[in-house]
C-alpha cells in the first residue's frame, strides 16, 4: 500500500498554496528568491490575492479551513 492510496492525491507545495505562518511565507519567499518557477507563481498569487504584500509581510494565514487576517501580535517575523 503507497500513501496515494492511503491518503489520495497529496500535494507537497501545499505550505507554500496555504501558508500558516510568517515563517511559512518567508521559506516560500527564499525558494521563489533561488528562483524555483512554481515557488515564484505561488509567490506572485498571494500578492495578487492579498495573503502577503510585496515586502513579505504575511496578511493573512491559513487556518486549516480557510484564509484569516494575520494578526501582528500573534505573527511576527523573526529580528
């Protein structure tokens, strides 16, 4: 038994498609910085779509059922 089968189609870019954290963002930032094209589109979406601005800064995060304003006090990036 294989985990398709086991678990259906599973998507290993889904942290980046539904980022949780600002440390989520910010791996998907450094992955589309090296220049991965699938890391790049996410990337381009999420500002189109407002989960993050431009700078990195994480809007809003993924709850698990569906987008949530980030809040600064409960998210913050790393000094």
């Amino acid at each position: 038994m294989n985990l398709e089968s086991m678990f259906g189609d599973l998507d290993p870019l889904l942290w980046a498609k539904r980022p949780k954290s600002q440390c989520a963002l910010d791996l998907l930032m450094t992955g589309a910085k090296e220049g991965d094209s699938r890391l790049v589109e996410i990337l381009a979406g999420h500002v189109r779509d407002g989960v993050c601005n431009e700078s990195g800064k994480l809007l809003q995060r993924w709850d698990g059922q569906s987008w949530r304003r980030a809040d600064d006090i409960e998210y913050r990036r790393a000094a």
